[in-house]
C-alpha cells in the first residue's frame, strides 16, 4: 500500500511493504524547504553506518547503571516502613530484603536467557507477542504504557520536588502547587534531554546514579560507625515480636520487591545495547548484586539509630537518620534523595519511550510512535508522548489509586513472560540460546509469582477487581483499532494526514531496514 502526502516542495510517499516495514523513499524530498535537514538526512542515508534507525550506544557501564538507575529511586527511602509493618521484627524485615534480592535475581537470571535469545526491545510485551501473540501482548502494552509508567513517572517527580525542598519547609508544610510545578520542571527537562541525544540521557543516568549510590554509601558508612561505637540495641532480640500471619508477611515481600522493581528495564532497550550477549547478563548480575547488597547494609544502618517504633511511626527514615547524626548538615540527605528520584525519572522516561516505540513498530500504537529523528537519532515522538503523558497524570488528584489497582498487573505480566521461557523451551527446543537457565529457575519464579498474583485477589478483592477492569479496557480499544481492517475511510485519512504533520513537525521517519542497510 502506498500513501501519499504533500508539502511545499511537492508530493512524498510512503511505501508499506510486504514484511510490514515501511520504505522511506521519498521522505527526504518532503523535507526540500529545509536543505540543511535534507543533506543530513542524505548523508545518514548514503552511509551504512548511519541508518536512520536507534544505535547501539549503551555500554556495560550504562547498562548497569540504567538498571541500577530504575531500581534504586524512592523505594529504599520509603519501603522499610512497608518491610517492618509486615514481618513485625527487625531480623525478619532484614531478612525479607535479602529474599526479595534473591528472587529478583532469579527473574533477571531468567530474562537474561529471554533478552538474548529475542533481541527485540519491548522486554515482557515483546517476549508475550512472540510466544502467545498480539493480543495478550497489546493488554500488557496498553496498562503499561497508558496507566502504569506515566503514573509512576509522575510519582517518582512528585517525590522529587517534595525531597529538594524539604530543606526550606522543615517546620511547616510544603506548598501543594509549588511542589507540583516542580515535578513538572522535572518531566519537562528529562524529556528534552532523552529527545535531544540518547548518550545526554544514559550520561543523565549514570551521574545521579552515582549520586544516588553515594548517598546509600554515607548510610552505610555511617551505621558502620555506630555498630563500632555500640549502637547494637535493636539487634540485641533480632527476631521479638516476629509477624505470624503470613498475609500479613506477604505484604512485606509486596514493600520490598516495591523497592527493587526496575531489574528488568535493560531489556527493554536492548537493540540500543551494546554486544548484547555478553553485556546484559553481566549487567544484570552486577546491578542485582549490587543493589541487593546496599538495601540490606542500609536497613542495618537505619536501625542503629531509628527505633522499629519511629520506622512503623510512619518516620522519613532516611531523614530522621541524617537529623541525628549529621547536625546541621542534615539537608544534605534529602538532596540525595532528591537526586535518586530524579535518575529514577529519567530512568522510566528512557525505558518506556523504547516500549512507546516498538508498540508503534508492531502496530499497536500510532505509527508516528515508531520513528526516529533524523538528525538525533532518537525516538522522538515516543519521548514526547510519555512525557505529556506523565504530566497529564500530574494533574491527578487518583494518581497514587490508580497505581495499587494495577499493580499486581506488573507480576502478572512478568510471571508470563518467565512462562514464555518455559513454552520455548517446549516449543522451539532448538531455537539459539546464548545463554541457557537451568529449568529450576524459571519454575521456582513462576511458582512464586503465582502465589504473589493470586494474593490480592484475596487481600485486596475490590482493588484487584478495579485492576483487572483497567486491564479489561484494553480488549475494545484491540479490537476497534487493531482488529477491525474495514475501518471508515475517513478514520485512516486523518490518522495519515496527523502521521504527515508530525514528521514533517519533528523531522521524524520510520526506520531503515536493517536488513537492506
């Protein structure tokens, strides 16, 4: 099928092929009246080497630091309350931070045989599309994108701007609307920076993840001290008043795994990563171990000096310690804390803009979502959309609700794309495996992640109903956009009139072929 549009400088086509990929000839000339953009794009073009198409730029370094990046944002800072309020005790909460170490490692060990064996970028929606199909997979598209990641990522800012101001509102409360303009300027500069140049947003990654893991490592260092000095009161009974309930016990492994989420967000951005093969399983086990080994040294050192009562109290546990042992450079805490969110930000922009643009690539967003600019390189439209998104949600007073209805949608979605390891294995025994997991794993992952789906179906019965209908939501929107090929011919006219504009606005064309380039 060939599409038509037109500018001033006359008329540009763009050529559907049989494979589904779209031919770019043409798109050049539609850009005539701005010479200087026609001779770039020429160039990239001309050259192999410069494709118009996302590069391979992230290296081992900012692949760790990517993942590391996602994880560690606000949930070290707020989860320990969560931890302690489920297991009752201090030896327990620790040792609830371990398993839920362990079991992160255990998913990412297994992703690391899906990322390397499917390297398409997309992670869990790219791996559910190949194993079981566009439907399933547009599901997990569809409350990802359009509820989960813009409401986290205007949760994340929001802490942000409440954290760097904390300092100048110490004894009074903190201006609603200047707190929310703050967030703003977060998501708005974030996005500019990941639609301006991918390096400028994995160097935005690896510097206020440094940041961030400096700040744990003042913790650290500092509850090393106290243990020195004899600060062991709350370690002296480690296990006294221990929960017994194990509902309530798995409500600490909710707050904890809250705190790790993000292990698996390198996946989503594979096809820019670069020597895949050997990279992502080395920066997924750095990162886990890395970040395993933090949580579980920090939590020792908050309760060298913060009693389990202030924690349970509902107490800014990182605060209050820097308030009593750093005197008056106690601010300082917060402005790490501020940083951390802030890396976490641009961590959940870089990813999910990816997930924006394979759904584009695949068909099951807008296409203009699947192109690149020309001159940047980067995905443009999808780095626009999230962000506008993001600040939609802003605006929400439900951001927060919405995030506990679907939140067991994130285990469910990862639970099946572990499920999908297991169907391939059945399916396509001989199918290339870099890296192979032995079947222990993947078992032992599903079998956990079925226990912590079904859970809120019996905790939490009206929130999961409220989920599962978000999820439901999407079923329509499949069918009316995707499935039904005889739409009014109006409808599609629009939409390829809406695609023209855009990429004319942002200089912005499908991909090229990797395999003609």
């Amino acid at each position: 099928m060939t599409r038509k549009g037109k500018n001033s400088a006359g008329e540009f086509k763009l050529v559907d092929r049989p494979d589904g990929s779209i031919d770019t000839a043409g798109v050049e000339d539609a850009f005539e009246d701005r010479p200087r953009a026609v001779d770039n794009a020429a160039a990239i073009v001309d050259d192999n080497d410069d494709d118009v198409r996302l590069k391979a730029k992230i290296s081992l370094t900012n692949g760790v630091t990517v993942i590391v990046g996602c994880i560690i944002g606000s949930g070290i800072f707020v989860s320990p309350r969560g931890v302690l309020a489920g297991t009752g005790s201090v030896g327990l909460s620790i040792l609830v931070w371990v398993l839920c170490g362990v079991y992160s490692m255990i998913g990412a060990y297994c992703y690391a045989e899906l990322g390397t064996s499917i390297l398409r970028s997309g992670a869990d929606y790219a791996y559910i599309f190949e194993a079981f199909g566009p439907c399933l997979a547009f599901l997990r598209l569809w409350v990802e994108c359009i509820v989960v990641r813009p409401c986290t990522t205007a949760i994340v800012a929001l802490t942000f701007s409440r954290y760097v101001i904390e300092p100048l509102f110490e004894d009074c409360d903190q201006p609603e609307a200047a707190v929310t303009l703050l967030a703003a300027g977060c998501i708005v500069i974030l996005t500019f920076v990941n639609c301006a140049d991918v390096k400028w947003a994995t160097r935005v990654q690896d510097v206020f993840t440094y940041a961030k893991l400096a700040a744990l490592a003042m913790i650290i260092i500092t509850g090393i001290v106290q243990l020195g000095r004899g600060e062991i009161e709350y370690f002296e009974e480690p296990f006294s008043n221990t929960e017994t309930d194990i509902g309530q016990i798995s409500l600490a492994f909710y707050s904890g795994l809250f705190a790790y989420n993000g292990w698996n967000y390198l996946n989503f951005v594979i096809e820019e990563l670069k020597d895949p093969y050997k990279n992502l399983p080395k920066a997924i086990w750095i990162s886990i171990i890395l970040v395993t080994s933090v949580y579980v040294t920090t939590n020792i050192a908050y309760f060298t000096t913060v009693s389990p009562n202030e924690i349970l109290g509902g107490a800014a546990v990182a605060v209050m310690f820097s308030k009593r042992l750093y005197g008056v450079m106690w601010w300082i805490m917060p402005v790490f804390v501020s940083l951390s969110t802030f890396g976490g930000v641009n961590g959940i922009l870089f990813t999910t803009s990816r997930l924006f643009y394979v759904g584009g690539r695949e068909g099951h967003m807008p296409k203009i979502l699947s192109m690149v600019q020309i001159q940047r390189l980067t995905p443009m439209p999808a780095c626009l959309f999230m962000g506008l998104l993001s600040l939609l949600y802003l605006a929400s007073s439900d951001i927060y609700a919405l995030i506990t209805y679907v939140g067991f949608a994130t285990w469910l979605s990862i639970g099946m794309a572990i499920v999908v390891l297991l169907y391939l294995r059945w399916e396509r025994p001989n199918m290339p495996r870099p890296i192979k997991v032995a079947l222990v794993w993947p078992i032992i992952y599903t079998i956990v992640t079925v226990y912590l789906v079904i859970l809120p179906l019996y905790a939490s019965p009206t929130e999961t109903g409220i989920g599962l209908a978000i999820i439901c939501t999407g079923v329509p929107v499949y069918l009316i956009l995707i499935k039904w090929q005889s739409k009014p011919k109006a409808f599609d006219n629009f939409m390829d009139k809406m695609t023209e504009v855009l990429q004319k606005l942002l200089m912005v064309c499908p991909e090229e072929d990797k395999k003609t380039s």
